[in-house]
C-alpha cells in the first residue's frame, strides 16, 4: 500500500550546509499493516510520520501511495488526497474547543461536502462505538484526557482513511487510559484494507503493532517483525 524509497528530508543550516533530519528511508507498509515507530527523541519519527500524513512537503526521494506517485504530485494535489485517505491522531488531541464531541469527530466529513445533521449522526454512531455514548454533547474543556483521544481516534476514522497516522497517541494519558486507547486502536484501525502507523516511546505501545521500526538519527535502524501482535 506505501512504499518508500530513499527518502530524505533536510532543513538548512545556512552557508549552503544541510542539517539531514530524515536520510535514506527505505520502507514497505502493507494494508493491513501496524507498524509503530519508535525511537529517541530527536529521531526523525514526528517527521517521517509528517510525510507519510502528507502533511510535509520538503522531502526527496519517492513515495508511493498505492499508485500514486507522491512525489510528483503539486502539494495541493497532496492536499485532496490527505483529506479523502489519511486520518490524523496527535499527541493533544487537537480538537476545536467551540465544537462539542459529535461535533468534532464530524469535521472530515463536514470538509468531504456531507450535510451537517448526516454527518453529525455518523459521527454520534462512531462515538458510541468508542464508548462515549454519554459524553457526545459535552465541549473538549469538559472531557477527560482518554475521552478526548477517543473524540480524536473517531474524527481520525470518521471518513473510513486508507491511512490513519498517531503521533504518541498515548503521551499524555496515565496507564489505564492509554491502554484503553491502544486496545480501541486496534480494534477499529486495523482493517484488512487499511494501514495504522503510531509513533512512539511508549513501551507500553510495545506489544500492539504487527512490526516495529527503530529509528536513531534520522535513519530506520532495523525493522522489528512482532510474533502474533498482544491482544
Ligand atoms: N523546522 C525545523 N527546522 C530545523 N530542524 C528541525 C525542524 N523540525 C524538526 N527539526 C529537527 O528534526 C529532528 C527530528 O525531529 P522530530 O520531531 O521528527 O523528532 P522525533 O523523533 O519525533 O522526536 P520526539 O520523540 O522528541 O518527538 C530534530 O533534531 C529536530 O530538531
Ligand atoms: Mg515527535
């Protein structure tokens, strides 16, 4: 489903220097696929998660989106494909504060063109799924740090994404909520016709993905196959 190949990403130093954040990637992700992405901090892994979510642009080197050639593809091109096929997780959640659970778990849909009252109630069906039957109506402010990250796994889901990317989806939740968290991550994004990639330090996270791709200065260090993926 996604291929890489010698993927890079730099940021100028000045003097004509180049600073390689990201250097000779190489990486074959199948639908169907879990892959976690871990690494120390500084690795390259917010960035490498950036350009699959073809939120990032500066790379070189090719990526294949099925078919497509992204790396001939203008950004605003990008742009459209991102907003049919990738579904975002952040480590904040990054929900609108104005919007109430429903609400905001509807946007992708709401930015697809659907009616308002259609969307809302999908997105009410997909809340009650998460567990937040109770919670659909309250803003952001008045959820809990795992509720809000469920608000986000289904706006994340919402408009079905071939590719749903996690940026530490678990960083800022205790223990219990963060399990909570991967266990609903896996029960709804892994699907036989999608990819799930989640980036990591969180050991915790180990047990989940299907592979594990180290990383260390900006380069994939080896790629870890998991024996049958914990429950
Ligand atoms: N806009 C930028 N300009 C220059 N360097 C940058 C820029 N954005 C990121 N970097 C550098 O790229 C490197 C990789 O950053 P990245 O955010 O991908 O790391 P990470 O592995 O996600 O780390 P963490 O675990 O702390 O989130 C870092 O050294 C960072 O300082
Ligand atoms: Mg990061």
């Amino acid at each position: 489903m996604i291929r890489l190949h010698n993927l890079e990403r730099s940021y100028p130093l000045g003097r004509g220097q180049l600073f390689y954040v990201l250097r000779d990637i190489d990486l074959d992700i199948a639908e169907g696929g879990f892959v976690s992405i871990m690494g120390p901090s500084g690795a390259g892994k917010s960035t490498l998660l950036h350009i699959l979510g073809m939120h990032d642009h500066g790379w070189t080197g090719e990526y294949f989106f099925e078919e497509t050639a992204m790396h001939q593809l203008k950004p605003n091109a990008r742009g459209t494909l991102r907003n049919e096929q990738i579904g975002f997780v952040f480590q904040q959640y990054n929900l609108l504060p104005a919007l109430t659970a429903a609400e905001n778990a509807a946007v992708p849909l709401l930015i697809a063109g659907e009616y308002r009252t259609k969307a809302v109630r999908t997105a009410k069906d997909l809340l009650t799924e998460v567990g937040l039957e109770p919670r659909m109506n309250a803003y952001p402010s008045q959820l809990s740090g795992g509720q809000q990250q469920r608000v986000a796994i289904a706006r994340a889901l919402i408009h079905q994404p071939r590719l749903m990317v996690c940026d530490e989806p678990t960083a800022a939740l205790d223990a219990q909520s963060g399990q909570t968290v991967m266990q609903l991550l896996k029960r709804v994004g892994v699907q036989p016709d999608r990819a799930l990639i989640i980036v990591t330090h969180d050991s915790r996270v180990y047990g989940f993905g299907d592979r594990i791709v180290h990383m260390s200065d900006g380069r994939i260090e080896r790629v870890e196959e998991m024996e049958a993926a914990a429950a």
